[in-house]
C-alpha cells in the first residue's frame, strides 16, 4: 500500500481566510480586555519605584553622612515632582544656603506619580537633613521649625495605590502601602 493514492487529498497548503478571521477576532478581544489592566499595573508600578527611589536617597543621604562626617539632606518638593540630595560643607549646624546639589542625586518623577504631604493632599516641601551621627533632622518648609517625624504620600495619578514614607528623627525610614 506504500506510494499508493486512494484519492484523499491532504490539505497543507496553510489556514484558511475563516480560520485567520478566528484567531485574529480572539486576539483583538483578548488585548482588549487585557490593555487596562497593563496600563493600570504599569501606573501603580511607577507610584511603588517613585516612593523606593525617595526612600533609597534619604537613606543613601544618612549612610554619606555617617561615612563622610558631613552633613547630607533630602529636599523632597511636590509641587514640582522633584527631590534633590545636597552636601552640606559643615559636620552640623550647615545653613541651608551651603548646601550643594549632589551630581547625580536630582531626580524629577513621572507626571503619571504624585508626591504629596502625609495627608496626600497638601503640596508642602520636606527637608531631611542627614547627620553625621545617624540622626535625621526633618525640617518645616520655612526651615524654622524641627520636627519629630514626617510623611510623604506617593500615589498613582489616579489615587488606586498609594505609598507612605515615614521618616523618624532617629533615622529610620520606612515605606508602606496604605
């Protein structure tokens, strides 16, 4: 029976014009039942590395202090999205004016993120100076005012997730999810 024809005819020439259709209809509802799901992860995403990164530089500000014995700071500014490490030129007691922008260390965050107060409503700035001892002094906008602790609220634009910075005088910084 080997070679010969009985007449079947195999088709192997490729898909059919329905079969493409199929397949190409089952894809196009698949991406878009799938597409606001990635655009929302990629948001949330985003807010969750906006919130590490800030919280990465106050503590790589802390560990230059100590290590350099020179005082360090975090100006964390919401109304622009941005925060900047500085190096101050004096063990304590540095004024603000002294203070010069690390080369490196000025970063601006996606305008999908939002850096706001503790309340995550209020746009006040934040400024964490790093002390040689390990110590964090946390100032009020004016720069006249020390205070115990503070937090910042890094969100989404559209507010889904949100992630508090919490930052102790004792040095401590830490990130969680609201």
């Amino acid at each position: 029976m080997n070679g010969i024809n009985l007449g079947v005819k195999k088709n192997i020439n490729g898909f059919t014009l329905t079969e493409v259709i199929v397949v190409t209809a089952i894809i196009a509802i698949v991406a878009s039942i799938a597409a606001p799901s990635i655009i929302y992860w990629q948001r949330n995403l985003k807010a969750k590395q906006a919130a590490r990164s800030i919280v990465s530089t106050i503590r790589e500000a802390r560990e230059r202090a100590i290590s350099t014995n020179t005082q360090y700071s975090v100006q964390v500014t919401p109304s622009s999205n941005e925060y900047v490490m500085k190096r101050g030129n004096r063990r304590y007691n540095t004024p603000f004016s002294n203070f010069s922008t690390v080369t490196g260390y000025d970063f601006v965050i996606d305008q999908s993120t939002l850096i706001r107060g503790g309340d995550c409503i209020s746009m006040n700035n934040l400024y964490v100076q790093a002390n040689p001892n390990g110590s964090l002094t946390l100032n009020t906008p004016d720069m006249t005012t020390t205070v115990s602790n503070a937090m910042l609220c890094v969100s989404s634009s559209s507010g889904s997730e949100r992630y508090a910075i919490t930052v102790l005088k004792s040095g401590l910084v830490r990130m969680q999810k609201q």
